[in-house]
C-alpha cells in the first residue's frame, strides 16, 4: 500500500468520530467504542503486510555450560 492512499472507513463511522471529538472526546462506553474502532481501522489500513514485515530474531544464550 502506498502511503497516498486514503484508508477505507465508511464515512458514517468517520462522522460519528469527528463529531465524538468535536465534543471534548469520548466521555462513555459507547463514544469510547466509536473512537476505538475508528483508530484500529485506521491503524489496520496502514500495518504492513505479513508477507513483507521483517521479523527480527534473537537468541538468548542460558548458562556457562
């Protein structure tokens, strides 16, 4: 994915969140819900795939024997 692209939220989902924090921000359970999915859509959109994620392992070595 190119980092142009725009990520793809339903814009009913993107309303709620812009009036949410038009407002001060969540203030309960449900506003909370709201803005919590609309930042993982948002953070889904742009996370690598798996397929070209680098991995970095490390081995850690036990004992003096």
């Amino acid at each position: 994915m190119t980092i142009d692209k725009k990520p793809k939220i339903s814009r009913q989902l993107e309303n709620f969140y812009k009036a949410i924090m038009k407002r001060g921000g969540p203030r309960g359970v449900f506003t909370q819900s709201i803005v919590d999915e609309y930042e993982s859509a948002i953070n889904d959109e742009f996370t690598p795939e798996l397929e070209t994620k680098k991995i970095n392992i490390s081995f850690l070595k036990k004992g003096g024997k």
